[in-house]
C-alpha cells in the first residue's frame, strides 16, 4: 500500500496491524496534513450488515467533538476496502508508556495516573450522553501526545463489527480479554458499565503496575474475569490511599448493578479521594462472584460449528481485606447466578446460530475465536496533526 493514493490520500508508512484493521499513515494535499487511515480487514467486510453499520457508526463517531476523542475526519469504500480516516496524533500509547517504565521497574506516580483516567473518563462521559459506548477501553486505546494530552481511540469499531452480541458473525470476541467487562466474556454487548469496568481495570494496572487478572490464554483471562475475586489493590501496592482503592472496587463489581452507574460518579469519587475526602466504605464482595464457577460462551468457527467452553475456573483464593475496607457481605448470590445463567444461555444460542449458518453458506477456514483487537500487536497507533507546514516524507 506504500506509496499507493487511497480516495484523497496517498498512503507513505505503515503504522501498525491489529486483528481488525491494518493503520497507515497518509498525506492530504489538499490540507497539506498528515492523516491516519484505518483499512478494515476484508474477512469482516463480508459479513452481512456490515456496510450498514460501517456507514451508520462512522458518521455517528465523526460528530463526536471531544479534546480527549481522537477526530474522524472521513470514511468511505474503494475497490471493496472501507477505511476510516482520522487525525494523525504525533504519541505514543498509553500501553508503549507502561512497557517502558515496566522495563525500568517503574509505575506512573499516582497524580499522573489518576489525570490519565480522568481524561479518559470524560471522554467516556461525553461519549455516552451521545449514546456511543466505546467497548474496548484499554492502554493500547489510549494515546498520550508529546505535550501530555490525554486522547482515547476507536471509537465505535466495536458497533461497526457487530450491532447485537460481543462475537461477529465469523466468531471474533469483539474486546479484549484483559480489560474486559464479565457481562461482555458471557457474551453480551455491554452497556456504559462495561466501559466502567475497563476504566477500572485502567486505573487498577495504572496504580499497582500490574493487571488484576491475566493468564496464559485469552479463555483463562475472560474465566477469571467471570469466576475469581479481585485481588485487593493495597495488598498489591500498600502505598495506595484506601479511597482510590474504594474508586476501583466500586469500578471492578462483578454485577454491573455494583458499579458507578454513569462514568461522572466514579470521577468524582476519584476528586475526593485525591484531596482525601472520606469515601463510603465499599463491600470487598463486590468483586466476588456469588455464583458457582461459570464459562464463557466462545466460538470456534470454520465449518465445525459452536463449543462451549469445559474449561474449568480455578477454586478463588482466600483473600484477607485489609482493615480499611469494610466488609458487609450482603447476599447477592440469586441475582447475580440467574443473570449469568439467561446471558450464557442467550449467548451460546445467538453465536451457535450465526455459525451454523455461516458454515452453510461460506466456504473456508474461519476465524479464531477470541481475538485481542487492534493494537494488541500493532507497533503503533495513530493520532494531533502536525504543523500544516508540514510535508510528506
């Protein structure tokens, strides 16, 4: 593609290649302006609707007008590739950041990470109002410019892949693993809370410098998502005021029904806990799952048809909390089991549908069934224009 004019473009560097669009960087004449161009991959252009939901997702992220958003500019089709074209943002990201200061045994100080997740927060926020929900909070999303903007990414890729489920039609998880809501390893589409959940998850590895759960596979990482309690973030980092604690064990409930019910709630807690405003004390239990251990509903695609996960969760470790978080241990076991149950149910028979018909109608090898999206194994991520003076190199 170097070298190559796409619309109005002319592609000049590969940027980076993720599981669902290959990023490049391109030059504007008309604007005099560096772009970045996101080429969606062909195996999901075939999926049916997807013309539909391209065009309908991409005019409603670019109307989103956020200093923390990146800018969609354009998207369009040529020669059966869509693409969607924004900002070109001169950073890195937020994960590059943490592998840097993870190879000199660092973590962010507390102040820089709590900015970071307030930024993004208000993102979020505003995004929401706009009944846009992001789905895939992550590092790798988040890109931090050489003046210390904060700007999150891929926004409605993952409405763009799939309106109704968190798998597509091929039998991609749409998501990623390690910052990934329970309700969304079960299988469900997830709402605002979910990208509460991911924020949490942010601010969790931001401040202990490490991820609260993680594993050898993506299936084990979604398992304990679902089935493990969360490791107390004071165990893991002593120094951590016990209300940003309390802010990411509200963040981090099992139920979506425990946490921060809007993105405003959690940062203003976090206002308060930075200036050491007491908090209300938060049940550890939260983050327990009160039902028996559960399995995600995961595809495997081509020809064969759906496999429900036999894997089974590892029992939960006894965690003592630590005297400065209260524990109540309200019950909560009916709900939360019957929610899980109808979601895994509804799930395993939405995706085992669309494979079967897939396999009457395709030919082919499929699609592996959990996928880390986009910059999980790009090199890098777009996004702030450069100087309009600038030219193409």
């Amino acid at each position: 593609m170097i070298g190559k004019t796409l619309g109005k473009y002319r592609i000049v560097e590969h940027l980076g290649r993720g599981g669902m669009a290959e990023v490049y960087k391109a030059y504007q004449p008309g604007l005099d302006r560096y772009v970045a161009i996101k080429l969606m991959h062909t195996f999901l252009v075939e999926e049916e609707g997807f013309l539909g939901r391209f065009q309908r997702e991409a005019k409603a992220v670019a109307r989103l007008r956020h200093p923390n958003i990146v800018q969609v500019y354009d998207f369009d089709v040529e020669d059966g590739v869509y693409y969607m074209v924004m900002e070109f943002i001169d950073g890195i990201t937020l994960k590059a950041k943490l592998q840097e200061l993870e190879a000199q045994g660092q973590r962010l100080p507390l102040e820089e990470a709590v900015r970071i997740v307030k930024a993004v927060g208000e993102a979020l926020a505003y995004a929401h109002k706009q009944g846009m929900v992001h789905r895939d909070v992550k590092p790798a999303n988040i890109m931090l410019t050489r003046e210390g903007q904060v700007i999150l990414t891929d926004f409605g890729i993952a409405k763009i892949l799939g309106s109704s489920t968190q798998f597509t039609a091929s039998g991609m998880m749409i998501g990623t693993p390690a910052y990934m809501a329970p309700e969304q390893g079960m299988g469900a589409h997830g709402d605002e809370r979910s990208d509460i959940y991911s924020l949490g998850v942010v601010l969790y590895q931001l401040v202990t410098g490490r991820l609260p759960f993680d594993a050898d596979t993506p299936l084990a990482i979604v398992l304990k998502h679902l089935n493990d309690p969360l490791p107390l973030p004071r165990a893991v980092n002593p120094e951590l005021p016990e209300g940003i604690e309390r802010v990411i064990l509200k963040a981090l409930a099992k139920d979506p029904a425990d946490r921060y019910q809007n993105v405003e709630a959690m940062l203003a807690d976090l206002d308060k806990a930075m200036q050491g405003i007491p908090l209300p004390a938060v049940d550890p239990a939260i983050t327990t799952a009160s039902a028996p251990a559960v399995e995600p509903v995961t595809a495997v695609s081509g020809r064969a048809a759906t496999v429900v996960s036999r894997e089974a969760a590892e029992p939960p470790p006894t965690t003592a909390a630590p005297p400065t978080v209260v524990s109540e241990a309200p019950p909560r076991i009916t709900r939360l089991r019957r929610w899980i149950a109808l979601g895994g149910v509804a799930a395993l028979l939405l995706v085992g549908g669309l494979l079967f018909l897939l396999s009457v109608q395709r030919k082919g090898p499929g699609v592996p069934a959990i996928v880390a999206q986009a910059t999980a194994t790009a090199t890098a991520t777009p996004v702030v224009t450069p100087s309009p003076s600038s030219t193409p190199t």
